[in-house]
C-alpha cells in the first residue's frame, strides 16, 4: 500500500531523532529543507510503485486509465460491450371488423405516451382479410396481431413495463391502438469501466489452467471448430456424484466427433458380454461371429450412470443372446464420440501443468427430450407440409443446444412459434403439455436443466397437430 507525505515525514522525523536527538525535526532547515521536500517526493515515487505493483494483479483495476484497460482488453480479442437493445411483443389491434388486408411494415415506430422512448417494428405482419376470425381476440374485443419490437436506443431505460408503450408513431392505416402485454426486456448500458476491470479480471483467471475457468478456456481454444460449449463441475457441486478420493473434476462438453471403429474379440466359454473399447458407445452397426451377421442376437447398453455415465470410463457394453463358445472369434462395428479422446489427447496429453494431479474426468452432457404436444392452425395462404417443415426447422433449431442453458418456458417458446414460424395464425396454438420427457411433475411446466444436461430435438416427443 503507498504511504502518505505525512506518514514519510514522521518516519523521515523518527529516524532523524533516532540518530541524533538533539536535532530539531519540527522547525528549521531540516525540516524546511530535507524533510518536508523528500516527504513530498518519496509519497509520490510510492503511489507510482503501488499504482505498477497492482497493474501485475489482479487489482489492476485500482490504478489503470480506461485506455489501459481497453488495450488490456484487445489483448484477449474483446472490446467494450456496446450496450444491448430491448425488445418484446407489440400488440396492434383494429376495433372493427376489416374489409380488407392490414398490413403493419417493418420500420414502424411505436412510443411510450409521452414519445420519449421509441421501438421499431423488427418484421413486417399481415391481419388477413380471408381468415379474420383467426386474429380476433374476445377479451380485448379487437382483430388483433402481435409482432417482434426493438428499441431504438440502448439501455435498461428501455425495459418498460407491460401496457406503458401504447402510441403508434408511424402513421398505420386499419389500426386503432396498441400496445405491450409484456415488459420490454434485455436493453443493456454500455460497458462501464469497472465491468471491463471485472470481465478482464475473468479473462486472466481463465489463463490458469488448474482452475476450471482455465480449462473451460483451453478446451474451446483448441477445438472451436468441434465444441461449442463446457461446463466444469466441482465436487461441491450438485451435479457431481462420483466417488472421490481427492480433487477432481467432472469436464462436460457439447460437440459431436462420430468415428466408426472395430473391435476384435477372441471368445471364452460361455462369454455373454463384450465391453466396448473406445467410449462413449452411440450405436452398434453389426456383430460377426466367426465372420457371419446375424448368428448372435444382442443388445447394446449404453451407460447412463451418474458415476460414470457418457465418460471415456462409461461401461458400455453388448449384452449377447446366447453365450460364446471358447475360441469364438467376434467382430463389432460400431460408431462412438471420439470428441472425448481427442480432448484427452490434444488438451491433457502430458497433464503435468494441472493443479494437484486433479482427477478430470471428460464427459459428454446427459441428454433431455422435451415433450411437447398442442394443435396449430395454418393460414389459407399456407399448406400444411409447409407449416410442418418451418415448426421442424424451428424447434431443431431451439431444441438442440449448442450452449449449456438453465431452462426453456412454455409461455416464451410458444410466443416465439406464432411470431416466428410462418403460416400460423395468431392465437391458434393450444399448447397442451411441454415438459421434461421424464420427470415432470404436470403437462405444462417450465423445463429446468441442471449443469450437465441438454436438450436434444427427438421428433418421437414432439405431437402438434397441424391443421389447415
């Protein structure tokens, strides 16, 4: 810590009386000429060697400029976040009955009553003359359509409440009102300094590669190109339920790296089981015995064992029908994640830069099926094949995770259909269950993932009826 002038003068008049106590430290040429100017000088030389001993810290934050920190933060790649837009649903209504087609354009601006905060229409929605009944809404008495809306502007100013943006800006011909049902939500200031010190703090925690920051980072550095995402789950936490005798990790990551392989085994008497050597097993394409498929009945079980399940240590196995006779010869192909091994090989190779000989386990994530059921209905404009293929394109598209996420909500994901997927008319999606595939605990809830799990699109999972 720098000292103050006054602490160095007193030490400066300590050491002089020290030495000789018949010098006076308090009036005179000494403190006039050698004290007080050296107190001055030497306080300021110690903030310079504090402001360059926290700089190598990671209290770095207390002594660099704003450029300092910016030209820290290129060094990593980054840059001050520029802030973020909110955005919500924007309800137009028409009172009565159209005789024609309304159109509402993209660019269109709506406001708060008082205009001070301006959103603009993000696509374009027609209130169809041909299908009118489909867009009127009882409990608002109104024909009504709901459309994507951004700010204008950055920031959380910008997250209004439900009902406060009520006023059409652009003149929109066939509409009489609007307004928001839901709050507007994810504007973002720009970066402060102190959140650029606090990002950058992150960033050089993540250079040790002992810690699970450190590996999170090498992980995705040497392999963007297969993996989109890992999470490091330590022992305290909930996810993590294998046996331990000192420090370990559990290394989950999403990516595929599907590689076919055989193995060779030369049978013992009465062998019912064949473990399988590279893991984790996704599927087996045939069995040999003695060089002829088809002689032996099996089954694969894959391990799903918290333990050691989807792991380079899984216990996969080919559970045979009938037993092996001594000398068997068998040969099995099968297709397995070799992303595992990579890792293993690319990232922990030589291992002697890791903390503590730590036990890092590398895993594949634990796999949910969402279970989602409900009835649609297409405009007159759209056929069902083609409603059909835009709801699979957009619940593959949201069902298979390239990022480890906490949850998915009914409410939203429903919203995000009718506004997102073309050829469904508003208010027609009855959603009936959307839940976990196991587990749940009613038809309709919000599905909760922990830390190690995804979700991946299952068309078995997945009944919406489409109707025309």
């Amino acid at each position: 810590m720098a000292k103050s002038e006054e602490q160095i003068t007193n030490e400066l008049m300590s050491s002089i009386e020290s030495s000789d106590n018949t010098l006076d430290t308090t009036q005179g040429p000494l403190p006039d000429i050698m004290i007080r100017p050296q107190a001055g000088q030497l306080a300021q030389a110690s903030a310079e060697a504090e402001g360059l001993r926290t700089l190598f810290t990671l209290q770095f934050g207390s002594s660099a400029t704003e450029e300092e920190i910016r030209t820290a933060l290129a060094n990593y790649g980054s840059s001050p976040g520029a802030g973020a837009t909110s955005s919500h649903i924007q309800y137009f209504m028409r009172f009565t009955r159209p005789l024609e087609d309304i159109t509402i354009p993209s660019g269109s601006l709506v406001s708060n009553r008082d205009g001070t905060l301006i959103y603009r229409i993000v696509n374009s929605g027609t209130i169809f003359f041909s299908s009118m009944p489909s867009f009127y809404n009882p409990s608002r008495n109104a024909y009504e359509i709901g459309l994507l809306v951004e700010a204008t502007g950055i920031g959380p100013d910008y997250n209004l409440p439900a009902y406060r943006i009520n006023t059409i800006m652009s003149p929109i011909s066939g509409i009489d009102a609007t307004e928001n049902r839901v709050a507007s939500s994810g504007g973002l200031d720009q970066e402060s300094t102190d959140q650029q010190v606090s990002r950058l703090q992150e960033s050089l925690k993540g250079r040790n590669f002992g810690a699970p920051g450190g590996i999170k980072d090498k992980i995705m550095n040497a392999l963007p190109e297969k993996i989109t995402d890992v999470a490091v789950i330590q022992p305290f936490d909930p996810e993590f339920t294998r046996n331990i005798f000192g420090p370990a990790l559990d290394i989950y990551m999403i990516g595929n790296q599907l590689t076919s392989a055989t193995q060779n085994v030369i049978a013992i008497a009465n062998q019912t089981e064949i473990l399988l050597t590279h893991r984790p097993v996704i599927g087996v394409s045939d069995l040999r015995v003695n060089g002829i498929s088809g002689t032996v009945g099996y089954t694969l079980v894959q391990d799903t064992s918290p333990e050691s399940g989807n792991s380079l240590r899984a216990i996969d196995i080919i559970v045979l029908d009938t037993p092996l006779i001594l000398g068997d010869i068998v040969e099995v192909d099968y297709e397995y994640n070799k992303l595992l091994e990579t890792v293993q090989d690319t990232v922990f190779g030589e291992g002697n830069e890791y903390l503590f000989n730590t036990d890092m386990l590398l895993r594949s994530p634990f796999i949910v099926y969402a279970k989602i059921s409900g009835e649609v209905q297409t405009l007159p404009s759209y056929t069902v094949s083609e409603v059909s293929e835009n709801l699979v394109t957009f619940l593959t598209d949201v069902l298979n995770f390239t990022v480890f996420t906490d949850a998915l909500y009914p409410e939203v994901i429903r919203q995000r259909i009718i506004t997102e997927v073309a050829g469904i008319q508003p208010k027609s999606f009855r959603l009936t269950e959307f839940k976990r595939s196991s587990g749940a605990l009613s038809d309709i809830e919000p599905i909760i993932f922990a830390h190690n799990e995804v979700s991946v699109y299952n068309p078995n999972y997945i009944n919406i009826k489409i109707i025309s």
